[in-house]
C-alpha cells in the first residue's frame, strides 16, 4: 500500500476534477483527504490518496490532463500518526489594507509561541487583505503573552487582529 | 411533567455510516410499551456516556421518532428544562440563526460548523402519556434539541454543514502525562 499526495493547478474548466478522480480511481487509488478550491480563479487541488500503484504509474496516468494550462505532481509520502493535540485551538482572524508581510510577520509570532496553524486561508479582494488561521496552542504557552504580541504586531502592521478559542459543542 | 419512566438498559451507539442514521425515524405511539423502554434506554445511555447530552433513537439502531436532552450541566446552557424525552417533536418556531461547530457521538472523529436558530419552540409527545408539550428555549438548549431532532429526520450535522470547508477532524485533548500524549 502506497500513499501518494497529488497537486493539480491551473486554469479551472468544468471537468477537472470528475477527470482526476476517474484516473485515480482506474489505478486502483483510494482517494482520502483531499481539499480544492479557486486561488484568484486558479484551480488548485491538493490530496492524499492510498492504494498499489507507484507514483510513476499515477503520474503517467494523469498525463492527458497536463495541457499547458493544468500542473499535477505526485510524491510518494509516508504515513502519518495522528498526534493528538495538547492544548486549545484558537481562530486567528485578520483584515487590513493589503502589504507585503502580513503572513510572513503574524505566522512568525504564533510559530514563536509554539502555535501550530492547522489551517490557513488567506483572500485579497480589492485592496482589503483577510487572514483566518486555526492554531493549535500548546497548554505550556502563555496565551495573553501571544494575543498582546500580534495585537502589536498587527498594529505595527495597520491590521486588525481578533484571537478567540474555538470551541466543539459535543451533542 | 415527565412521568416515570422504567429502568434502561444502555445501549451500543451506532456510527456513521450506518444506514438507521439516514432514513426518517417513524412517528411512535406513546404509550406502546416498546417505546416506553426505548425513551428508558435513551436516556440510560445518554448518562453513561462522557460528556453526551442528547441522544436520538436512531443513534441506537432504532429508527423512530424519540430522542432525549439534558444540557442542564453544560456550561453554555441559559434556559434548561433538565432532562426531555420527547416523542414525534417539530419546530413550531425558530429565530435567530447562529452557527457553531458540532460534534456526534454518532460521528466522532468530525465536527462541522453549522447554523441553528437561538431561539425555538418544539411541540412533542411525552412518553407513556402522550400529552402534547410546547418546549420554548434557547442558546445551547435549543442547539441540542435541533440536533437531535434531526437525527429523527435521518439527518446528521454533516447534512447541515455551512459549506464545503465546514468539516474539521475533530481534536481529542489530552492532558500532560497521558500515555498517548506527544
């Protein structure tokens, strides 16, 4: 059993996504997590899929989609364990006027802290810049410290940042 | 008034992707003595079980409309009416929409941000006597009893989800020194 991560990015079309879920599934590949959506109209697909075939096999298989306007990698990569996490998770929220830096500078204070981004999605509409990141905190950190640091990071920034717990409500 | 109800037995809790979980439970006589005893397993195995609030007869391998909830612990919990066994339940009125990220017992290793009315008002049967009751509640009561009447309508959170990056693993947090912690 292999298990393979699959890049596809390019120009979006209708179809992409029925035609890479075909190849896979003629391979004999289970196709596992997987996320997808539109970066500035670019389509871009990332995910992980199991079964027997090689990364060669796969893809070759993908070729056809590969047209000039379509990217796709495949790279064997090795299992891994799931670790549970220790601590909480927090939902970073950021908006302001677009400059160069604002990721770079805030992921840099939530990895400074031992944060751990669990999700990203950044979006630029207009000249307004929106950030939301789930963060793992480990229990061991101080958490006012890290809220106070990117409250003057962010304003340093021009930017306005909100940290709060995110919560499961189990039922 | 809830009457007394007999002794339950607890019950193995079944999860997705079983097929009781996506099929619309039938409406119950409230005083067949079979129903009787399955609100009484409702709620024995909601008690055994850590941290659940609420559980749907679906949620047992039974499909029918019957569900239980008592959130009368939970920290979110405003208005409480302590523990509800109610039977063939619908939403009279609903208001305020907010969203949330859930969990199932049904469904344990996801959780998925969905949006339920704050305020509510539930019409259903008790068991045994069938007397009709109207239920108005909110914040994390009214949270629990949609999400239980949905099981009853052969529907799970994941059906209700916000959109299609609404779906997370869900995180179990150990404490330090736990054997399986990092």
């Amino acid at each position: 059993m292999t298990s393979l991560a699959i890049t596809v990015v390019g120009h979006d079309r209708p179809g992409i996504i029925a035609q890479a879920a075909e190849v896979l599934s003629k391979c004999g590949m289970n196709l596992e997590d997987s996320s997808m959506t539109l970066l500035r109209g670019h389509f871009a697909m990332t995910l992980i899929c199991a079964g027997e075939a090689d990364a060669a096999q796969v893809e070759a298989a993908l070729q056809p989609m590969v047209n000039g306007s379509l990217d796709v990698t495949v790279r064997e990569v090795p299992e891994e364990p799931d670790v549970p996490p220790l601590g909480a998770t927090y939902l970073v929220t950021v908006h302001g006027a677009d400059r160069l830096g604002i990721v770079a500078r805030l992921a840099g204070v939530i990895a400074e802290a031992g944060g751990n981004i669990t999700d990203l999605t950044t979006r630029l509409s207009g000249t307004l810049y929106v950030l939301l990141a789930e963060v793992d905190i480990p229990r061991s950190a101080d958490v006012e410290a890290l809220q106070a640091r990117l409250a003057q990071v962010s304003a340093e920034l021009g930017v306005d940042c909100t940290m709060r717990l995110l919560e499961n409500d189990q039922l | 008034m809830l009457p007394t109800l007999p002794e339950g037995r607890v019950l193995d809790v079944v999860r997705a992707p079983s097929h009781t979980l996506s099929v619309p439970g039938s409406l119950v006589d409230p005083a067949d003595p079979l129903i009787v005893q399955l609100c009484a397993d409702l709620v024995a195995t909601m008690r055994v079980s850590p941290g659940c609030v609420g559980l749907a007869a679906p949620q047992v391998g039974v499909s029918a409309q019957a569900f239980c909830i008592d959130v009368s612990s939970h920290p979110k919990t405003r208005t409480s009416h302590g523990l509800i066994v109610l039977l063939n339940a619908e939403i009279v009125e609903a208001s305020r929409n907010e969203r949330g990220r859930e969990g199932c017992m049904s469904v344990p290793d996801l959780t998925g941000d969905v949006k339920r009315a704050t305020k509510i008002t539930m019409a259903g049967q008790l068991p045994l006597s069938g007397e009709r009751v109207l239920i108005s509640t909110d914040a994390f009561e009214a949270r629990a009893l949609q999400h239980e009447l949905d099981h009853c309508n052969g529907l799970l959170f994941l059906d209700r989800v916000t959109g299609a990056h609404a779906v997370y693993p869900r995180k179990v947090y150990q404490q330090p020194g736990d054997p399986l912690a990092p």
